[in-house]
C-alpha cells in the first residue's frame, strides 16, 4: 500500500497520530487541542520552532501482524 505525503495544513485535529516530514527530518506528532499547535508524542510535548515546523504528514502504516 502506498500513501502520500499531504500537505501539514491538512493534517488531522483531532488529536490521531501521524508522521511529519519536513523535508529534513521525519517523527511521530499529533495536535494538541489545549495548546492549539502540532506537537511530538513524547514526554515532553515538544512543540516545533517556526523554522522547523513539518511541511508535510500521512497516515501511520498498520501495525505488522504478530
């Protein structure tokens, strides 16, 4: 299955997990609705400087059947 990148602006709000690229770099990020900003899905909640913020997003791939 293939599946293409989309651009950020469309990316979901609703608090799902996807992955973000922005060219440089790819990780793991959702929205968070409190603080109103994309953010990674660690710990901290990081959220992105405005010169790094992801471009571009897609679905996480099922996981493998174990």
């Amino acid at each position: 299955m293939i599946v293409d990148w989309h651009p950020i602006e469309t990316a979901p709000k609703d608090g799902t997990n996807f992955l973000v690229c922005s060219g440089m770099w790819m990780t793991v990020a959702s929205w968070h609705r409190t603080h109103q900003c994309l953010v990674t899905n660690g710990p901290t909640y990081e959220r992105y400087p405005a010169d790094e913020h992801p471009t571009h997003w897609m679905p996480l791939p099922e996981p493998p059947n174990v």
